[in-house]
C-alpha cells in the first residue's frame, strides 16, 4: 500500500530526465542554427535581386512611356533612391511606393544604368549585378 501511495505523489520530472533533455535540445540547436542563419542570409540576396528585376521593370516602364529624357552610358549609373530623378519620376508615375535599399547591406542603394535609345536597363547593388545578369557574390551565394 505505501508503494501505491509513493507512485500517486509522483506527478515530476527528475532532474536526470530534465537534463537530458536540455542536453538533446541542445544539440538539434547547435546542427540546426547554423542551416537556418545560411537559409536568412540567402533569402537577402535573393530579396536584392527580386528588387532589382522590379526597379528593371519600373525604369523600361518609365523608357517605353518617353518619362526618361536622357541617356545614360552603363558606366555612369545612378543611384535608385529619393532625390533623384529616375526614382521621383517612378513614384511621380505611381509605379513605385517606397525607397527600395539592399536587404543584405542596408546602408547600400541600387544603382541603374539605362539607355533610351534601345531600352537596355541594368542594375546593381553592392558592386555586383542583379539585372539581367547576377554577377559576383549575389551569383556565388544563390547557386549554392
């Protein structure tokens, strides 16, 4: 009867049981963390690309409705931020809302180079392109 009585009172977890289990959590944390912070760190680079195939379409946009006056040598590309003309001229022609930056340096805008003449438009960020063709890191990163 008194072991009965023991087992009833008995509604706990050990403190081994506990442990082990903090040991195993532990664990599956220390193989999983580093996946999950690789797969954050190339949904950036994927986001900054997506962005700059839009600000690609918002510039031919802006081309095709005769909106761009100039033409600029890939050489000289601008920066796609507020205060300058080609991304006044896309909010002015509600094809954008907001100051798109790159998602994997914040600090860094997009830059685009365009001619009016036949259309061309590239785009890049952070030294590399993402429009049409992605070159350096944002290639290296997203092929893996």
């Amino acid at each position: 009867e008194n072991m009965n009585q023991r087992k009833l009172n008995n509604k706990g977890f050990s403190l081994v049981e506990l442990i082990i289990v903090i040991a195993i959590m532990a664990v599956l944390i220390g193989l999983l963390a580093p996946q999950f912070l690789k797969y954050v760190q190339r949904s950036r680079y994927s986001t900054d690309v997506k962005n700059g195939q839009e600000i690609a379409t918002v510039v031919q946009t802006l081309i095709a409705d005769h909106k761009l006056k100039d033409s600029v040598a890939s050489s000289a590309a601008v920066e796609f931020k507020s205060g300058k003309d080609v991304y006044t001229e896309a909010v002015n022609s509600n094809l954008l809302s907001e100051e798109i930056k790159s998602k994997v340096k914040t600090d860094q805008y997009f830059k685009v180079a365009y001619d009016v003449t036949n259309g061309h438009v590239e785009v890049a960020v952070n030294g590399c392109n993402v429009y049409p063709n992605i070159t350096g890191e944002y290639a290296t990163m997203l092929n893996k």
